[in-house]
C-alpha cells in the first residue's frame, strides 16, 4: 500500500510511524515461504534449540545481508511502494538504497534485550542534523506477526528526548523505558524511522516464539558520509545475479547500476554485462546487443 503522507509527516514529527497491511498477501506469503531456504522454521527450532547453536551466540547472528537465494524476498527490497516512501520521505528521487538485512530471533536463544540508541552511529561517520534536512530513511518490514511478546521493537518518540544532544548516541538501560512505544502488528507492517531516534531490540516475553524483520535502509544519492554495505561486495553471493536480471531499471538504479543513458554505456560494456548476467534485458541501456562469448567489441 502506499505509505500515507501523514505517515511521512510523523516520520519527521515523532521520528517514526508504523504502517499495517504494507505488503501485499502474496509478497507477504511468498517471502515468507522463503525464510525457510535460510532459516530454521520456528517449529523445527523450538524442537531442538540445541541443533542451532549460532543463534546463542550473539543477539546479531541471525542478520543475513542482502542478496537471498530467493527472489522472492529480494523482490520486497525494492517493492515499488517502498520506493515511492523513499523517494517522498527523501525528496528526491536520486536516491540508494544502502542497507538490506533480514532478523531473525528466536525466543530463548539469547537475551534480546537492549539500550537506546541512536542508529546513526553506523550509518553516517557524522551526525544527523537536527534541522532534519538530509535525513536517512530507515525501515522495519515485519515478515511474522509481532506482539507484545515477540520482542517488539521499541522506540521513543522525539518529544521525549529533545534534550539529548544528537551527538549522544546511547543511553543507560532502563532510560527512557517508561516513554518508549511497541512496534506490534501484523506480518506485512512497516516501520519507518529516523536514524535519530533512540530506539532499542526487546527481548521475548513468551517461550517457543520468534520474529522475523527485514530491515531497508535508504539515503539520497551523493551524501558520501552516509551509508553501510558496498554492494559491488555482495555479488557473489546466491541470489544476486538473478535480482539484478529481474529488476527494471528504476530498482536496479537504486543499488549503483548505471542508468540509461549514462556515459558508461557503450558496444563493450553492453556486450560484457549481458555475459555477466544471462538473461538480462540491457535494452533500455542501448539496444538490443547480442552478447557473444570471446567477442569484445569497441
Ligand atoms: O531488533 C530490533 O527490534 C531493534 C534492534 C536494533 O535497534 C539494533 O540492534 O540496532
């Protein structure tokens, strides 16, 4: 669905929103089906926390990078109504999508409990700034239902800490605890927040339940203070190629692919892309060009 413009509002007003029934049942139903191609599904876990002890060792150790083996979770990455926030909330349509990960918790495995903090801290080596111009877009993209058990996410509107200076990125445990909100709802909510607000993982209130979270950031283009994954590092891995031949342009635009138009293209770079990635469409890039192995054309 589109995100509301008093949704966006609330973003810079409050430092964030949540919006339910943001994805489309089958975008939903279809990622979540793909969970299980990286993931332990929350039954087979639960039957024996013991055969997956990785999720015991860190509160982070069920964060994957973007890409998955499935285009079916790669596809929400770049879910149209996504990009239409992201352009809205950023005002520009010269925009990156910088950061892609997708959460998953499992009840018990470790204590999930944080602090507050402010996320900007590995997002940007400055600070944001408090006149809220050149924000960052961060999101929540909830892909199992989330209640007040299942370790919500909690976040403090930014009334409460006005007076906190923004260089100020942690707070004690326990601060702000009586101000903070749950971020519940149903798979398929989104969350939409500010890299300045002091926010903060819980921990699970209820045995034998889990969460599953894709978080997707965004900046505008050419803020070179900002950002956290190089995606040129992440195209070895399952799952990239067939996203960037998926794609169309717009998409493929936000994680750095040159444009139509651009100076980079011509007879060898069209040519040795296409060989690169099987399949794909360059035409809107320059036309038809036939890619032909050991050919490499001027
Ligand atoms: O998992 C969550 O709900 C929030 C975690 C978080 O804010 C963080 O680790 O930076």
């Amino acid at each position: 669905m589109r995100i509301p413009d008093k949704n966006l509002a609330e973003v810079f007003d409050r430092g964030f929103t949540v919006v339910e029934g943001f994805l489309d049942k089958t975008t939903l139903s279809d990622a979540q089906d793909a969970l299980w191609e990286i993931y332990p599904r929350p039954e087979a876990y639960f039957a024996d926390p013991e055969a997956h002890p990785k999720f015991a060792k860190s509160q982070f150790a069920g964060l994957r990078f973007f890409p998955y083996p499935s285009w079916a979770l790669n596809k929400v990455t770049v879910y149209p109504d996504l990009i239409d926030a992201a352009e809205r909330f950023l005002r520009t349509t010269e925009i990156d999508c910088y950061k892609i990960e997708l959460w998953a918790k499992y009840a018990g495995a470790i204590d999930y409990d944080q602090h507050h903090h402010r996320d900007y801290e590995n997002h940007t080596i400055v600070v944001p700034r408090a006149d809220q111009l050149m924000p960052q877009m961060t999101c929540f993209i909830l892909l199992s239902d989330v209640t007040e058990l299942d370790g919500p996410t909690k976040a403090v509107p930014l009334e409460k800490t006005r007076q906190v200076p923004i260089g100020v990125t942690q707070t004690e445990m326990g601060d702000f605890f009586e101000d903070e909100v749950s971020v519940t709802g149903p798979a398929g909510t989104i969350l939409i927040y500010k890299t300045d607000v002091f926010h903060r993982g819980s921990n699970f209130k209820a045995p034998g339940r889990s969460r599953f979270v894709m978080p997707i950031d965004f900046k505008p283009r050419g803020w070179r203070w900002q950002g956290k994954l190089a995606w040129p590092d992440r195209t070895l891995n399952p799952g990239w190629k067939e996203a960037m031949v998926n794609m169309t342009p717009r998409q493929r635009d936000l994680f750095g692919w040159p444009p139509a138009g651009d100076p980079y293209w011509n007879a060898q770079t069209l040519s040795d892309v296409a060989l690169r990635y099987p399949g794909i469409d360059l035409s809107p890039y320059g036309g038809q060009v036939r890619a032909t192995a050991g050919l490499n054309p001027a």
